[in-house]
C-alpha cells in the first residue's frame, strides 16, 4: 500500500470517507480450532507471588521463537490502582518465566498523583528508530462518588524507548520520553473523564495510525465505552486524532482494549473487549482506517468454561498459514467471591489462550478442546 504524501491529514481523511462507498465487512470470519480447558498464567504460577489480583491486559509478540508478554499485575489494593507492568516470556505458550517489572504505580489514591495506577503495556517495534517503544496508561486514582467511576480517571498515555537497538531490546530497560496523547483541548466529544484508556499503534503504508479509546465516567451508570482514530508520520508522534471519523462504528455500546494485527493477505484484523460472555470481539479493515462492524468470537465453551468473566485480547500471533495464537485475560471463576460496590467480582485475572483460524464461512466446523 503506497504512503499518503507529507501534506495528507485526518481531514482529507474525512472527504474520502465522504466520496467512497461503504466499506464491505471482511469475507473471512475467525473460528476456534483448539481451546485450552484451563488458564497458561494465574497468580498460582511461579513467579506471581504477591500478585493478589492477577493480570489484565497489555501485548503478547512473538520474537525468534520467544512469546513476550507484557501485561498489567494487580498486585493489590485498591483494586485497580496498585500496579505493576510486567514482561514475562514462554516458549511453548503454556509454561512462563516472569523476566522483569517494567513499571510500578504508585498506588496513591487522593486524585493527585497522575501515575497513581499504570496500565496497558503495549510494545511496538520502530524500524525507523531501530527501538522497542512501550507505550502504557497512566490515570489518577481516588475514591468513587455515587455520580462519578474515579478509581481511573484522567488517562494519558505514555510512550517509552528500550535503552538497547533493535529487536533484542524488547525486555528493556525503557526510558521514558513523555506523553502522546492525553484529554485536552483537542479531544472529540465523545472522549470523556477516564481520558484516554487504551493506545495500539501500528503502521499502514508509511505513516502510523493508532486505535485510542475512552468513556465518559463522569457519570454513572456508564453509558458508552468507545474508541476513535488518531494518525501520525512518525511513531513518537505528535499524534492528531482523526475527528471525522470518530468515535469508530465498530461497536454500538463497548469496545475496549483494541490489537491490532496485519493479515498476510493484506489488510488488518483488530480483536477487542466487547463485554460479552465468555468471547472478544474482531473487526477487519482493508486500508487500516476504515473498520467493520464487530464481530463476536466464542473463547470459551463446555468444559473449558474456566472464567466468570472474559475480558481483554492480547493479541493474535500469526503462526502461518492463516492461523494464529490469540492471548486473552480472563478474570477466573472462584467460588464465594464478592463483588465490589460497582459489581465487579474481584476474583483474579488470568491468561488464556486458543488457537483460531481465518476461514470461509461455510466451512466453519467445532474445534477441539485440550
């Protein structure tokens, strides 16, 4: 796909959106092949220890043979505040070794602190730069109002550089370099007080565009959960969302934690949060701008019903010939758990895993379970 020349922007983004047809929904549909009867990470691992309330969210990649995943450890109270981010590393998906912590929140939880709880590493390799760059989620923490969700207020996301070149600096150590996207004066309206929940970058034919989400906290009940396009020249920005097409029409209600992967055949898939049970949610897009209506992917069935709740993709690894590896966290089922007072169950999160499949409609048939 040829580069958009220097002066092409999120405006003539909108009049081509304008002068086009309607995009098709993709040919293809994803369809489990095997699933895993149980969790691959739980606090239980070696290496969790002190870990109370397990994994949610972040990347998984593969590298030389390596699985690196980063992800976000809740390692205490308050729940979703205390953090650490996390590279841990496998070889063969089901045994990990927890290699280093990346960062540590610093837990506060007055409203002050804009690090108070971190979230969402997402590592990105720049060919440009020849680094790593590890973006992430920082938010103010405070204490919920009957009106307003504060326990992650205010996110900004935060972009870092491995110290060492090329695709072996993946494990850090990263250094910080600032902040590419935040709540402001240029934000759309639909963008709300958790600012900017979630950042996954990825690059389509010579510039970088990014899937970035968020809600509108300021009130409860939440009614929306969403994510829009922003556009780049460069990976360490500056960052320029695309207004016009925002917030993206791939979920009417919840869409959170987007990954996206590019296909071997061309075009993109990006698998997501939808908030249903025991599945993610996928769209296509052709062009890497313009994206499908979701989609809903069954992770878990029968026997291998293991969480009370599905939440967050890590990824799809395209492990050849139009098959993949999809990573996900998925808070476990354990009885007597409580809930908290926005009826979360604070049960810990885990890794899962599935293996799926690009295939033609009608030649869906049942995978297998393990």
């Amino acid at each position: 796909m040829r580069a958009w020349p220097k002066p092409f922007n999120c405006l003539s983004l909108l009049i081509l959106v304008i002068a086009a047809a309607p995009l098709r929904a993709a040919d293809k549909v994803l369809v489990v092949t095997r699933q895993f009867l149980s969790p691959v990470l739980t606090t239980r691992s070696a290496g969790a220890e002190g870990n109370k309330y397990g994994f949610e969210g972040g990347r998984v990649v593969k590298l030389d043979g390596v699985y690196h995943l980063f992800t976000s450890e809740m390692i205490g109270d308050p729940h979703w505040v205390r953090m650490k981010l996390a590279h841990w590393i496998s070889r063969d998906r089901m045994h990990w070794q927890r290699v280093a912590t990346l960062r540590r929140s610093s837990g506060d939880f007055t409203g002050h602190d804009p690090r108070a709880a971190l979230w969402s590493p997402i590592p990105v390799f720049d060919p440009e730069s020849n680094r790593w760059n590890l973006f992430y989620v920082a938010y103010r923490a405070a204490p919920d109002t009957p009106h307003q969700w504060l326990t992650n207020h205010e996110g900004q996301i935060w972009r870092a550089v491995s110290v060492k070149p090329g695709p072996a600096g993946i494990g850090g150590p990263y250094r910080d370099v600032g902040v590419v996207l935040r709540r402001g004066k240029d934000s759309d309206p639909w963008e709300g007080l958790q600012g900017t929940d979630s950042f996954f970058p990825y690059s389509v034919g010579g510039a970088w565009y990014a899937l970035y989400g968020s809600a509108r906290t300021e009130s409860l009940p939440i009614a929306l959960w969403q994510v829009g396009l922003a556009r780049a020249s460069q990976l360490g920005g500056p960052w320029t969302r695309c207004s016009g097409l925002n917030p993206l029409r791939v979920e009417p209600n919840f869409i959170e934690n987007p990954i996206v992967t590019g296909l071997a055949g061309g075009g993109f898939v990006a698998v997501y949060d939808n908030h249903r049970p025991n599945s993610i949610g996928y769209s296509f897009s052709r062009d890497g701008i313009h994206w499908s209506l979701g989609r809903q992917l069954t992770v878990q069935t029968g026997d291998g019903v293991w969480a009370s709740e599905v939440r967050t993709p890590l990824g799809l690894i395209d492990e050849g010939s139009g098959s993949f590896t999809l990573f996900y966290s998925a808070n476990e089922k354990i009885s007597g758990a409580h809930a908290d007072a926005n009826g979360i169950t604070l049960t810990p999160g885990a890794v899962g895993v599935v293996e799926v499949k690009l295939e033609q409609p009608e030649n869906v048939a049942t995978g297998g379970n393990d």
